[in-house]
C-alpha cells in the first residue's frame, strides 16, 4: 500500500465520520436536551458516543477497502482499520466534544466535564503514541525447575519485536542496557526490521542494525541465537556476515562451562504456529536425552503441542508485543496468538513448561497504529537456574516415539565449545 493511497483512504474515512458527528453535534442545538436532568443528559451523551464509535467502525472497515484492492497482500486490513479507528478516537471524537462543550456554555458545570473528557483523551494520546513507545523497560526473571536441590545458573537475554524501518537511539539504547545485564547467552526470536514501507527502507534498516550491532560489541560467551519472525527479511539474510546463527527448525548443541550440554532449538514461521505436536517432538526428540532444553520461537502458539509431551527447561516467543494496547482491568484488546491472553507477555507457567513472552523493543509499523498504552518497551533478563543433576532419559524418548515418522523436520548435532566459567552475579527478582 503506498502513502499516496493510505492518505486517499483517510479522507475518504475523516470526511465520512466528521459529517456523521457533525450531525450528532447539531443534536445538541437543541436548548432541551442541553437543560435535561442529569441522568437523562449522561444517557443521550453515552448513546451519541457509542453512535459515532459504531459509525467509525463501519466507516474504517469500508475506506481502505475502496482504494487497496489491488494491494491487500501488502497491509493487512486490521491494521489499516486500528490505525484509522485511533485517528477517529483522539482527533475527531476529541473535536467534536470540544464543539458540544462549547454548545453547553450556559451549563458550566457540563462544559466542563465535556472539556475534561477532551483532556483526558489529549494526555491518553501523548502517552500511547509518544511517551511509551520511547520507554524501555528492563525485566528481569527467575525460572526455577523444580525438584532438584542443586543449580547453576545461566543468564539469558532475551530481545525480540525491534520491527524498526529506521535504527536509531532507542534500538541502540536496548542493544546497550542488554549487554550491560553481561547475559551467557543471547536469544532473539524474530521480526528485526519492518517491511511495511518498501524494501529500500528494510535494505537500509538491515544494514543500520547489523552496524549497530558491531559497534556496540553485540555477543555473549555463549553464542547468539535467532529465529524468523513475520515482518521482514530471512533471518539469514538480515543477520548476514554477523556472528548470530540463526536456528529455522534446527537445533544446536550449545555445551555449558560445567560439561554439562544445552539443546537449543528455533522453529520456522509455521511450526511455531504448529499446534498438533508429532513434528515438533520429532525435532526436539533428536537432541541427547541429557541435555538440557530451551525452545524459541517467534509465535508461542506451539507451546500447547509440548504441553504435557515434553521435558523443556524454557520456551522464549515474542510476536504478541504485549497487545500494544492494554486497557485496565481488561488486559491486551488484541494479542495476534490463539492463547489466552494472560499469555500475551512475561514469564508464566504453561501447564508445566516455563513460557517467556517478551513484548518487545518496537512495535507495529507502516501503515498499523504506532502505539503503546500500559505497554512499554521492554528487554528481558532471564536467570535460568539448572538443575546441576542430569535428567532421567524417559521423558525424551517417549516424546521422540510419538514422533510422526513421516515428519520432514531436521535437527542438526552441531555443537558449540562451551563458554570458559564466569564468575556469577545475584540472582535477580522476577519483575511483575
């Protein structure tokens, strides 16, 4: 979808709606309705916000339509049809409560609560669309297996979500504020760049972050790990000539500083949407029982086919970026994951499997609404404590007998030098 075309379809939508609350607000010229008692005035104002809501809505489902036909495959009507309800919401709804609150200035009292709600509406748009999504939150994590005794602990940072046309400040500041955490190994799990705008931006975006990520010194003794995501390029392509490996349905032995060997596995787009579960415990299966397990995904939709078939230490995800919008006492409106949404962001159990779901660094991009509302920013600091003990086999193996036989996924046994011992720092709190 071009600018040109995107901007067509926001006149098309402000012209619609403007006209249709140009008519609620001449409701109001009415002196009885102004001079109503109370209850009845609260109701008639309630009725004609829900009347121009309704008619927002019906109005940015049809404008994009007319003028993106051709190029639907390029932005998905949901987030054109978010990003012109958001513009409906703070500028137009807020304009015309400031007209209805102007018809009302014999009744000061009413005016006044009409001018309230219009500022409440201001300071909710500065902070969902310019203060938070510049704020970087910095969550840290304690995942415990249970049942052992003795633990060492390996410290994971865990980014994911950057989804930037343009790297700057705040991605650098997130690539800066991780390393200074001195995590053992480093995850990222998908959607580095936006292509929404052109791949001259994403071209350009790729090779800003593969920049960045030389300046700063972007590694840990343990390695780099990524996997693809939705937005963008391969993960090869946008990490190339840059020491992250990039696991697409792969495995990677990566041996810890005590002898012990961790398996780390990163799925494609589709397996990590994959809910049936045979291929990916075929994938898992090939790795040696003993090892200890950590699954990265971009999507945690998978997490369901392990539940209960087995025995991983820690599944990181992202895509969800939190909801993006989250709306108190409700939680995230939108989460893009078919899991319930108190899964949509940090550390929760998933019926015995330890789940991270990171919100992110960025956001949604293009032509998608670039918002943040009680939903920062965030990197992730994970201490994965262990277990000093290796793991009884059984778990595993049942898990690769259930393995469809007719699966194409690969694991591979490469396997990484382990990283010589660092001397280990406290164990942080888990963030809330």
């Amino acid at each position: 979808m071009t600018t040109g075309r995107f901007w067509v379809a926001a006149v098309l939508f402000h012209a619609s709606v403007l006209a249709f609350g140009l008519w609620l607000v001449a409701r109001w010229g009415d002196p009885a309705r102004r001079r109503s008692h109370t209850p009845v005035w609260l109701r008639m104002l309630v009725g004609d916000g829900l009347r121009f809501l309704a008619a927002s809505g019906v109005a940015s489902l049809l404008a994009p339509v007319l003028v993106v036909l051709p190029d639907l495959e390029r932005v998905s009507k949901i987030s054109a049809t978010a990003l012109l309800l958001g513009q409906a919401l703070f500028w137009d709804l807020t304009l015309l409560m400031a007209v209805v609150a102007w018809r009302h200035r014999e009744r000061p009292l009413r005016a006044a609560l009409l001018l309230s709600g219009c500022a409440m509406l201001g300071l909710a748009y500065w902070q969902g669309y310019h203060r938070e999504p510049r704020q970087l939150a910095v969550r840290h994590h304690t995942v415990e297996r249970p049942g052992f005794s003795d633990w060492s602990s390996l410290r994971i940072l865990h980014l994911t979500d950057i989804q930037t046309p343009a790297i700057g400040a705040h991605e650098e500041r997130a690539l800066r504020e991780g390393l200074a955490h001195r995590p053992d190994l480093i995850v990222l799990t998908g959607d580095y760049v936006q292509n929404a705008l052109g791949r001259r931006t994403e071209d350009r975006a790729m090779r800003d972050l593969r920049a960045l990520m030389s300046r700063v010194g972007f590694g840990a003794p343990l390695g780099v790990f990524a996997t693809e995501g939705d937005a963008g390029p391969p993960c090869r392509e946008v990490f190339a000539g840059t020491h992250v490996r990039c696991l697409v349905d792969d495995s990677v032995r990566v041996g810890l500083p005590d002898g012990r060997a961790l398996s780390l596995t990163g799925l494609s787009r589709s397996r990590g949407r994959d809910r049936s579960g045979p291929g990916l415990r075929a994938l898992l299966g090939a790795a040696p029982a003993s090892d200890h397990r950590i699954v990265i995904s971009h999507a945690p939709d998978f997490v369901d086919a392990l539940a209960g078939h087995a025995d991983v230490d820690l599944v990181l995800a992202g895509h969800t970026h939190g909801g993006q919008v989250v709306v108190p006492f409700l939680g995230p409106l939108f989460t893009a994951s078919r899991l319930p949404r108190r899964y949509a962001g940090g550390l929760n159990d998933y019926q015995g499997i330890p789940l991270h779901v990171s919100r992110g660094v960025g956001m949604e991009r293009g032509f998608a609404p670039q918002v943040r509302f009680l939903c920062p920013p965030e990197i992730c600091v994970l201490d994965l404590r262990l277990p000093a003990r290796l793991r009884p086999p059984t778990v595993p193996s049942r898990a690769a007998s259930a393995a469809d036989p007719g699966s194409s996924a690969t694991a591979s046994a490469a396997s990484c030098p382990a990283a010589p011992p660092r001397t280990r720092r406290g164990t942080a709190g888990a963030a809330p």
